[in-house]
C-alpha cells in the first residue's frame, strides 16, 4: 500500500523531516541495504587482501592501479545522467498517476441526464456505470500484477459482479489479436444511443455529452495501456545502470587505504570504515532505487499504487451516485445567511487569531500615489514625427524608422541637445524657436561679461 506522511508533514517544525527517517517500510534502508552490504563486504575484502596478503612490490603496483581508478571517477558524469534519468522517471510516475480512470465525471452526467425512476431506468443508469467500470478492470488487470492476482481469470471478474454469464459469452465470441478492454466502452455506447430512442435523454446535448465524458474516460484507459506498453528506451536505462555500477566499482578499488610508495613520505589518514565513500554509494545508488522503485508503479512494491482499493472505490461510489441518489435530493431551502448582507462562518477557539488577519487585496494595495495633482493628469498626446522607410531596419522589425536628421535638433540645456517640436505642415513649433532664442541671447550675454 502507498506509504502516506502528508499528516506528520503538515507544519514545519524543528526536526520535522528527521522524524521520517526512523521509519523503515517504503524507506530507502529497506530498498538499499542488501547492495550495501553487498558493497561493504567487497570492500573489505579488498582492504584486507591489500594489508595481509601483498606483498610490498604488489602494494605499489596495486597503488598506480589504484590512483588510477580514483581519477577515472572524475570522468563518470554519474549526478547529470542521474538527474535528468530520475527526473524522467517521476514525471512518467504522475502522469501515469492521472491516467487511471476515474467514474466521477461520468456518473454525475448518467446520474442528471439518463432520466427514469422505473426499473428499466434503474437498471440503465447501473448497466451504463458498470461497463464503465467492467472497462477499467479489464486495463488495470493488464498492467497491474495487484490485479491481476485478484482477478487471475474472467471467471473471477464475472463473480465479483463486473459482467454477467451473457456479457462474458458475448465478450468472448468477439475474436481480436489485441486487448479487448475497449468492447464495455462500446457497449455503452450502443445503449446510450438505444436509451436516447427511447426517450430517457431529454435532448441529444445530453447524449453528447455522455459521450464526450465517455470519450475522455476511455481515453484515460487506452493512455494507461500505453504507458504499459511503450518503456522508457532500454538503452537509457542500461547507461545509468552501467554508469552507476561502474562508479562504484572504480571506488571499491580507488577509495581504499594506501600507503607511501617512499619511506617517510606523508600519506593519507588510515580510516577503516570509509564513512565518505559509504555516504556516496547510499546517495548515489540510492538515487537509482528510487528510479527503480517508481518505473513501473502498477508492482507490489510498498510504494506503488493501489488499485485493488482504487476498483472498490470506483464501483461502490458510482453505483451509489447513479442509483440510490438518483433524484434523492434533500430539501431546498433558505440557508443560515438569507437575511445577511456578509457570510462570515465561525471560528473556533483553536483559529480564532485568523480572524485578526486582513484580507489580502493585492500587492499594490497599499502603494500610494504621489501627492503633485499635475503627475495625475492625463499626458497629451505628442506630434507624430516624421518617419522614413529603412530597408535593412524594416527587413528585420517590419516597421518604418523616424526620419532622424540635424535639422530635428536643436538647443537645449547646455551640452544635451534635443528633437524640436515639429508642426504638422512642417514648419517649426513657434514656442521651441522661441526657448532657442532666448538660451542663445542668455548665452551671449553671459560670454559678454568679464
């Protein structure tokens, strides 16, 4: 069953996350710790035949071979190719996740628009649901082990109440190469349209949009076969195996004690457990398990889903909607608030300090404007320049350039000149010759003096 924690992660707290890790179904201990011991003995071996067994001529060789290895890991691009693998991976995991079909939608539109309080109309309602549902067995029992086991045969499907001794007759007289999971969403179709001839739908809008919810429904099953069908590429899968397993074993040899080719010489701190290269191995092929774990989640592994309650949900929910709530409605009536102008629902004692917060309105809401009357009134609109048409400027924006020329320019502020104000007949803005001439006689005025 799927191990869930949503509630010990509800709020964050000091140790919050440390708290998961003493658990040990669904954890990475219980996926990783045969391969870590399995890599914990070798390296053992390996240290124990370097101390006891070589000689000192073999002990400088092994060391070459050694330093060797220990570069070689350098070259293993192991967290990129891990990453976007495991990244692949989950991706693929949800969107599995969303591809199983749900009823929900699809008994709330038989429950409204297949009308009929008789038996005959009862019965409609539950034999439309229930090759709805017969459809996702048939799927889940071909991609899921759980189900499988469950259902081993269509003698079993037709016990737990998913088809009759007729339907299977009529099922299996259909002969095809290929799954036939498809042929319940045909059967309601064909008794959709029947039930719409005999008046149980009020409109053709209504069987419309059956069949439309029927269509998204069994395109969620035909996506979940595919996903069965169509694997991640083996060879993808097989480089981030071999780089993995190659990783590490480079490390088994590599990462070991060595000691100074030369008499005197310094060598390296001799630690008998190598605790480095252990949290390595359990990142890193821990990283891996997880790939492995959630490739295929329709497994029986702790994580994966669980279909067998997702089948009894499905079927117990739909033909509770589509039969004993079929126009079981409680009365309508005024609700608490009718003579209120504001709904505000109570607080308990516990969330009572929730009420003190405002309401957020916005990230601007509390920006302020600035006090000058004159920056809020409206900008008039400034003469068009005169444009011209640029090819190679044109070629790229497709849009013409202004018509820049020294006759725009004129004096402004010392050092800065500025585009006059054209007039729409072409001649010069008055009030822009006039400012000229003034900061040109203020000019030589002020030249003039000592």
């Amino acid at each position: 069953m799927t191990i869930s924690y949503t509630l010990k992660v509800a709020n964050s707290r000091f140790g919050g996350f440390s708290k998961l890790l003493f658990r040990w179904k669904g954890s990475i201990y219980k996926l990783l710790y045969k391969e870590f011991i399995v890599f914990v003995v070798l390296y053992t071996v390996l240290s124990l035949v370097y101390r006891r067994l070589l000689t000192e001529e073999q002990k400088r060789f092994y060391t070459k071979v050694a330093q060797y290895c220990n570069r070689s890991t350098d070259l293993i691009p192991i967290s990129f190719v891990l990453g976007f693998y495991v990244t692949l991976i989950v991706n693929r995991w949800w969107a599995q996740y969303t591809s199983i079909p749900l009823p929900d939608q699809l008994m709330c539109v038989i429950s409204s628009n297949v009308h009929g309080k008789d038996e005959k109309g009862r019965i409609l309602r539950r034999t439309l649901i229930r090759y709805a549902n017969l459809s996702a067995v048939l799927i889940l029992r071909s991609v899921s082990t759980r189900v499988l086991k469950r259902f081993p045969t269509m003698d079993h499907v037709v016990e737990a109440g998913f088809m009759t001794q007729d339907e299977r007759k009529k099922f299996e007289s259909l002969h095809s190469d290929f799954n036939k999971y498809w042929i319940p969403c045909v059967w309601f179709t064909n008794l959709a349209a029947q039930a719409r001839r005999d008046g149980r739908f009020h409109d053709e809008v209504a069987l419309r949009l059956l069949m439309d919810e029927l269509n998204l429904y069994r395109a969620k099953c035909s996506m979940l076969f595919h996903y069965d069908w169509i694997s991640i590429p083996l060879v993808y899968t097989q480089v981030v195996t071999i780089a993995v397993y190659s990783f590490f074993a480079f490390c088994l040899i590599g990462r070991q004690f060595l000691e100074p080719l030369e008499p005197g010489q310094e060598g390296d701190l001799d630690m008998y457990i190598p605790l480095p290269t252990l949290l390595q191995f359990f990142f890193y092929a821990g990283w891996l398990k997880v790939a492995e774990q959630i490739i295929n989640p329709f497994g029986e592994d702790d994580d994966d889903f669980e279909t067998n309650k997702l089948i009894d949900r499905n079927l117990q929910v739909s033909l509770l909607s589509v039969d004993d709530m079929y126009q079981n409605l409680p009365p309508a009536v005024k609700d608490k608030y009718w003579n209120e102008s504001t709904a505000l629902p109570p607080y308990t004692t516990a969330t009572a300090a929730e009420t003190l917060k405002p309401s957020y309105m916005g990230s601007t809401f509390d920006m302020r404007m600035c006090k000058d009357t004159e920056q809020s009134q409206p900008a008039e609109a400034s003469p068009s320049v005169p444009r011209i048409q640029t090819p190679l400027l044109s070629r790229f924006f497709a849009a013409t350039s202004p018509a820049i020329s020294i006759n725009n320019f004129g004096w402004g502020s010392r050092g800065h000149p500025h585009l006059r104000h054209p007039q729409a007949d072409g001649g010069e803005d008055p009030e822009s010759v006039a400012c000229i001439e003034e900061e040109t006689e203020d000019e030589e005025s002020g030249a003039g003096e000592p």
